[in-house]
C-alpha cells in the first residue's frame, strides 16, 4: 500500500477525477472540500446522536454526500464518467422534511443553538451545508455546469438538519425557541436561514 503522503500537492495543487491538475484554490475544489467538511460535520452529529432514525438517516446522506462530491471532482474533461446524482436523493430528504414538520409541537420558528448538545452538531452542520450550497452557486456562476438535482439536494438537505435539530430538541424536552429568550412576537422567520 502506498503512501497517504505522495507530496504531489507540495506546489498547491491537486489532482481532479480522471488525473487532470488544478490548483487547490480552484472553485471545483472549493466546492467539493466543503462538501466533504459538511459530510465531517455530519459524521460527528451522528456520533453523539441518540435518536437511532436520525443517526441513520444521516449516515445515507453522508454516503449521498460522497457521490455529490466525486461528481464535483469530476469536470467534463475527465476520462472518467461523472457519478449521476438523481432527483430521487431529493425527493427522499423533501419526505423527510415533511414527515418531521408534521411533528406536533416541533418549533418552527429562528432557534438558538446549544440547548442539545447533538441538535447543537447539527446546527453547525446545517451551517456548514448552506457554505456548501454558496460554494456551489458560485461554481455554477463562474460557468461551471452543476447538476440541478446537486443544488436541490444540498437546499433541502440544510432544511432537514435544522430539522434533524428541533426533534432531537423536542424528544429531550428543551427548547432553543429565540422568541421565548427575547419575547418577541410577530411573523414567523425562515427558519434554515
């Protein structure tokens, strides 16, 4: 087995799917290393999650996750063919959301991280995730073909980590409601950001 260090990146750059060169400040790999820190992220939420469904749930998004990202690391130039990313993966998180919203007494309001320790992980991966999804408009921006259903996946994805956060929230008894802490009442705030 080979070495972990080829030193190959010594000079700043680094190799893309199919062997072709770039640098690492590339908006390609911008892109796809943040969607490997928000798999991290994901991964450590599901580590001191209690909650087996959510823990499951979250462990076929991290696999989902690494598809996105060898299809980001894939450019059109490459031999090899890009991993298709189907709109099914979407419409199985956006069930999800669903099923979660209809949770009676879920707060669907803005919410102050660190009331749950593991809620308080998946705020910072939801965090994480919509850093993903700018990264991803700003590739797409620059001229950069990005599949529709990439984009939509990682939209709804950062809904359902908040979410993933106010159940974990919600079967511990605590609440991270902000208008409880300042009394503020009036229209409801988008509540992923």
């Amino acid at each position: 087995m080979g070495s972990i260090s080829t030193m190959r990146g010594d000079g700043g750059e680094t190799g893309l799917s199919g062997g072709i060169r770039v640098s690492k400040a590339s908006a390609r790999v911008e892109t796809y290393g943040t969607i490997d820190e928000l798999n991290a992220s994901m991964g450590f939420a599901r580590s001191i999650c209690e909650d087996a469904g959510v823990a499951a749930f979250t462990k076929t998004i991290q696999q989902d996750l690494f598809r996105i990202g060898s299809s980001l690391a894939t450019p059109p130039e490459s031999p090899k063919p890009q991993v298709a990313i189907e709109q099914a993966l979407v419409d199985r998180l956006t069930a999800e959301v669903h099923r979660l919203e209809a949770i009676e007494g879920m707060l669907g309001d803005w919410s102050i991280a660190g009331e749950h320790t593991a809620a308080a992980a998946y705020d910072v991966a939801r965090t994480v995730c919509r850093r993903a999804e700018r990264a991803l408009v700003r590739l797409q921006d620059a001229g950069t073909i990005v599949p529709p259903a990439i984009l939509a996946y990682v939209n709804r994805l950062s809904d359902l980590l908040w979410l993933f956060g106010r159940k974990l929230e919600h079967d511990a008894g605590v609440s991270g409601s902000l208008r409880a802490v300042t009394g503020k009442t009036g229209n409801r705030f988008s509540r992923a950001w």
